[in-house]
C-alpha cells in the first residue's frame, strides 16, 4: 500500500510538472504572437503617419497654406503646425485644422491633437540663414562624393575650418584622395578652405546606429502594453549594453504585484529584442535590462 502511495504520488508531481511546462511553453507563444500583432500594428500607424506628413502639406499648398509646416509628435499623438506669424496662424486656425481633419479622415488616423506654433520668436537671422544654406551646400556637396566614392552610409560634423566624417562600410584604402576631392569640391563651388578628414566609426558607434531600431521598438512597445512605463534609456558604455526601462512602480519586497511587473516587463523586452534581432539580422550582444522604479532605484 505504502509502495502504491509514493507511486501515485510521484506521479501526480510529474503531471503537475509537465503542465506548468506546457502552460508556460503556451504563454510564451501567445506573448510572441500578441507581441507580432502589436508591432505589425506599430508599423501601419508609423506607414499612415508618414504618408500624413506627405498628404497634409500638399493638402495646405493646394488651398494657400504652402508657408505652413507640419509635424508630429508619437509620444503625445500632436501634429503641429507651424507658421511664421502670430496672425497669420489666428486668423488661418479653423481653415487648416479642417484641412488636417479631413486628411486625416481618408487615411482612417484616429485620437490626435492639432497644436499651432508661431515661428516668430524663432526667426533667424541673414547671418543665420546664410550659414544654414551654407552647411546644407557643403553637406550635399560631401554626400555626393562620398556615393560616387562608395560609401553608402556616414556621418559628418563641420565646426569652423575643419570638417570631420565618419563611415561604416569601406577600408579607408582611398581616404587621402577622397579628402582632398571634398575639399577641393567645396573649395570650388564656395570658395572656402576646409580640412576634410575621414575615419572609421568606432564599434561601439555602429552598434548605436544599428540597435536604434530595436530601441523604438522598445519605446513603444513598451509604453503601449504597460501603464507603469515612464521612460527609456540606453547606454553602451560600460559594456555590456545597458538598456534601462522607468516605471512608475514602487520599490517594496514585500509588494508582490511590483515583482510581478518588473518579470512581465523584463520578459517582454527580451522578447521585442529576439524578434527585432532576427528582423534585422543583427548579431548578438551582451545585454543588461535595468528596471527602475518610480524613484529610479533598480528593482530587478
């Protein structure tokens, strides 16, 4: 009777056992699959928001608002509209933003604000926007070099005499010739000498570049799914990568609903960077997640 007993009973722990690992395994895929819609969903906003910003200022040009610029802020769900006078945008306020209702409409965009701004107390200077124009010239006269040079992807800085650029994709083998093409390039159409040096990116500036879009993901997916969210940060130095998550949680051991969203969130993040890691073929790095609570002490 007692052998009978234990047997029964080992038994009923191995079934418990393979439950739990088959309620978990289930879990876990239905929090990918909720995770896939929810960035499939993510993508369509992003794709109706940059065609927006294409339809909207052609809807204002067609009906005499070409000065008016336009943008939009994700976070808050805010198109702004931006004009150069205050006048100007109180006496246009009711015509422009019915334009932008109705542009709205025929993308099926819901749930926004339309906030107005006057340009005045910007207003730059001659001498600003002189220099302005100058900068877009010489930064399109160094992107035109550079592709015809095959360097697909860069980034550059100019400060006085001295124009410094950075690449990603090729060995530098031509980098004297392709300096003085630039500098002889803008000297010809400026009349202005530069020094013009070209260097790698380091590593640790391409895994920036390359992990921005595993970082909005991030962002948003976060901010979307959970209340507690408050912000985002990132850092790669020192390693490994640090990516940390703000909340507004509170920090108690004795708060078991505080641990249990600091797993959910944590859990979540590993996945939305397994799914955006493969999405983009982006090898695999040492990652710390960090959560914060609301007075940005760490509780994980």
């Amino acid at each position: 009777m007692g052998i009978l007993l234990i047997a029964l009973i080992i038994g009923v722990i191995i079934i418990g056992v393979n439950w739990s690992k088959a309620k978990a395994t289930n879990s876990e895929e239905q929090l990918e699959k909720d995770l896939v819609k929810s960035m499939k969903e993510t993508k369509v906003e992003n794709d109706k928001v940059i065609q927006l910003l294409t339809e909207i200022p052609l809807a204002l040009n067609e009906n005499g608002f070409a000065k008016v610029g336009v943008g939009f802020h994700h976070e808050d769900r805010v198109f702004s509209v931006q004009a150069e006078e205050v006048t100007f945008t109180r006496r246009n306020k009711k015509a422009i933003k019915k334009i932008i209702k109705n542009t709205t409409k025929e993308n099926d965009f819901k749930n926004f604000k339309v906030e107005f701004l006057s340009m005045d107390r910007f207003k730059l200077s001659e001498e600003d926007i002189k220099l302005r124009e100058s900068f877009n010239e010489i930064s399109n006269l160094i992107s035109k070099v550079l592709e015809e040079n095959g360097y697909t992807r860069s980034a550059y800085s100019i400060k006085e005499e001295d124009i410094l650029i950075e690449v990603t994709n090729a060995d530098l083998v031509n980098k004297e010739v392709i300096e003085t093409l630039i500098a002889n390039s803008i000297f010809s159409k400026t009349n202005r000498h530069y020094t013009v040096t070209i260097k790698e990116q380091s590593k640790n500036q391409i895994l920036d570049q390359q992990w921005q879009p595993i970082f909005d993901a991030i962002r948003t997916e976060t901010e979307k799914n959970f209340k507690e969210y408050r912000g985002f940060a990132y850092s790669f130095h020192p390693k490994p990568l640090e990516i940390i998550i703000k909340t507004n949680l509170k920090n108690h051991k004795w708060f078991w609903n505080s641990d249990k969203s600091t797993d959910q969130i944590e859990n979540y993040i590993e996945k939305i960077i397994a799914l955006k890691r493969a999405e983009l073929s982006i090898e695999e790095i040492p990652y710390e997640i960090i959560i914060l609570d609301k007075k940005d002490k760490q509780m994980n």
